[in-house]
C-alpha cells in the first residue's frame, strides 16, 4: 500500500473515531457507485450525513479542506441519493459534512469537521 494510501486510511480512520465520539453513528466507509465514492456515511439523529474526509500530513499545500471544490460537492450530493436509494432507506434529511485531518504521525492529529457543506 502506498505511503498516501496509508494516511488516507489513518485520517478516514481518525475520522470515523471523532464523529462517533461525537454522537454520530458510522453505517458504511467507503461506498462506490459508478458516479464516485463516499468516504464515509453516518446517521445523525434522523438525518443521513455524508462524510467527505481529507488527510494531510502538513499543512504546507494548504489545509486539507481547502481542496473541496464546488464539483466535489454536487458530485456528494448527487451520492447522498444513490447511497440512500441502494439501501432503500429514507431519512427526514441529508447533510454534507466535511472532516480535515492533519497528521504528521508523530502526535496527535489536528482535526477539522464542518457540517453541513454548502
């Protein structure tokens, strides 16, 4: 497995641990359909959050969320559906959240969620 692989899995990994700490209950990681994937998927309540998580190890190139484009976003809202529809499951709403992670590997990673991405 690639170095960027490993941090990617480390950082969806951190994530997935901060937003059950957080009260969020993770249902599935890494869901694919022909249009892209969805990092994670958690319920909040009665709503269905999709979770797009971005791993950085510095912070050099700029924060990990700052590389969320406009695209990225109606391309995850677009997934919302098809997620929600492949497992025939209704929700009183969905939201886009984003989780930055920034890790170098030698402490404790530094954490950014943002909910409800617009």
């Amino acid at each position: 497995m690639l170095a960027k692989d490993q941090l990617g899995r480390r950082g969806e990994a951190t994530a997935a641990a901060y937003l059950q700490q957080a009260g969020l209950r993770i249902v599935d990681r890494n869901w694919r359909c022909p249009a892209g994937e969805i990092d994670l998927v958690a319920v909040d309540g009665s709503t269905l959050v999709i979770v797009e998580v971005k791993t950085r190890s510095s912070d050099d190139f700029g924060q990990p969320l700052e590389s969320i484009t406009a695209a990225k976003l109606e391309r995850l809202y677009l997934l919302a559906s098809r997620w929600a529809r492949a497992h025939s499951l209704r929700f009183s709403g969905f939201r886009i959240d984003a989780v930055g992670v920034l890790d170098d590997g030698s402490g404790t990673p530094r954490i950014e969620h943002v909910r409800a991405m617009i």
